[in-house]
C-alpha cells in the first residue's frame, strides 16, 4: 500500500496505522445499510501524532472517525468548522483536508467578546502556529453573531460542509440560534450537509431547564434546524452514552471534561464519562 500525499507527521501516522491494522481494508456501515470503503487519510490523521495524549485520549467518547464518515466527509471538500475552541476537531479535520480540500475555522473575534472568548482565539491562533506543515492552509474567520454572519469566510461556491460540536446550547442561551442557522444555511453550496453534536436532553425538556443544563432535546434542535431551511438525513447513535442520567447539579458542565462540581461526586461523573449526544445529519434543502 502507498502512502497517501500528507505532511510528514501524518505519513508517519499513517504507516503506524498500518502496522496496528487501522488501515486494512475493512467496511463500515453506512447510514442507508450500505457498506462502504475505510478512509485511510482520515484514519491517519485521527492517529497524527501531532494529537496531544489528552485529546487523543477522548476519541473513545467522541468517536472522531465515526462521527466525520457519518456526516459523509471527503478530503476534496470545503468544510466550515463552527466555534472550534481549542482546535480538537481541527487537529483531525486540518491534515486530512490540507491538499485537496479547504478547512475554515469560525471562531471569536480577536478583539470584542468577553476576556474568555478573546483568550480562546489568541490559544487557537498560537496552536495553528505551531504546526506550520499541517495548519498553514486553514482560513481562519469569525462565526455568525447577533447581528452579523460570517466574517472572513466565503467558499468559493459555497461549502461543502458546516459542522458543529457541542455549540447549540451555548447560541439558545445567547439568543442568536435560529440566526446562526440561517448563517450556515446561506454559506452551504445547494445539498450542502450540515452536521451537529449536541448534548441531548430527555424528551420534553422545558426550554428554560435546556438553557440552565446545557442539554437541548432532540426534537427541539431538529425543529430549529428544519426552521432554517435544512431536511433532516439521518440520525446516528454514535455518541450516544446510556451512562448519563442528565440531572446533574451544574447540569453538562458537571462531567468530563469541565467537572464543574471539583470534588463533589468527581468519581461518579468520571464513571459516567462525556455526555449523551445526538449526532445529527441534515442537508440544505
């Protein structure tokens, strides 16, 4: 088997991933009860040993490879990451869409926001920085706001791709969720997929308690998305976590990674691990 074009650190993972049988030919289950093909670029770059043990270490509750093959990602595809954070998923997405594909970071503002929002993308910007040769191409802009869309980010014809992780409840809180929504809509090119992670609440849920929890239910999040524009394509069971009772003190932000609480009940949430999620597929319509 060659080794795909990738910057030198993921040629590396990736031949590891060979030698640990990651990249064999093996079938996954795709969402219409198909099967189809592995992808060994993303294989490879969910094993980059660029990855920190840290985050590499939450794959099991997060299922990175899952996740993305769910949304249906290619390496030739034109993707907007939305409120990346740290860079988790960047640190996967970027290698695997640097030479045929494009990766668009929508995050803070550098100026404007509050301090902790500021503090989040100067982290960001210092870690693109710091690995030249698998984030030099990523586009970095500013995700939709109250009152404006996307700034510094315009795919030539539209994106191929928008995803979110975990990022809904914090825009129903702001106020700008349906606003958002229209903002991805607008950005995608015609069929353009749009994916969310979402911690999920117990059907039901009142608005109110989703927005203290930090747990949205699903039906309100498919209805809020559909509003936007979208059709709803498949729902997947990827991140789902039986473990989560979903009546914590400090609601999401109780588990791993915040554990909110410190010491009080630190061993039980650990057992229980990252939150019940939906994962959730929709397409521009």
């Amino acid at each position: 088997m060659s080794i795909p074009s990738l910057p030198r650190a993921d040629r590396r993972s990736f031949t590891l991933a060979c030698v640990l049988g990651l990249c064999a030919p093996r079938v996954a289950s795709a969402t219409n009860g198909a099967s189809v093909p592995d992808d060994p670029l993303l294989l490879a770059a969910v094993a980059g040993r660029h990855r920190a043990p840290a985050a590499r270490a939450r794959d099991a509750a997060r299922h990175p490879y899952e996740t993305l093959r769910f949304f249906g990602i290619a390496p030739v595809m034109k993707v907007i990451e939305i409120a990346p954070g740290a860079g988790w998923y960047t640190d996967i997405l970027a290698p695997y869409l640097r030479d045929r594909g494009r990766l668009y970071a929508a995050h803070n503002a550098r100026s404007g926001g509050t301090e902790y929002q500021r503090r989040s993308r100067e982290n960001f910007d210092a870690r693109l920085a710091s690995e030249p040769g698998i984030f030099d191409r990523v586009v970095v802009g500013e995700q939709p706001g109250p009152g404006h869309g996307f700034r510094g980010i315009a795919p030539p014809g539209g994106a191929d791709m928008v995803l979110t992780f975990r990022n809904l409840h914090n825009w129903m809180k702001a106020g700008h969720l349906d606003h958002s929504l229209r903002a991805f809509h607008g950005v995608l090119a015609p069929r353009g997929v749009l994916g969310i992670v979402e911690h999920r609440a117990r059907p039901g849920t009142p608005v109110g308690e989703m927005i203290d929890s930090g747990y949205m239910t699903e039906d309100f999040v498919i209805e809020r998305v559909r509003a936007a524009g979208f059709a709803l394509e498949a729902r997947g069971e990827i991140n789902a976590n039986p473990r989560d009772t979903r009546d914590h003190p400090h609601g999401v932000w109780s588990l791993p990674p915040t554990l909110r609480g410190k010491e009080a009940g630190r061993e039980g949430f650990l057992a229980i691990g990252e939150s019940d999620r939906m994962t959730l597929r929709f397409r521009k319509a």
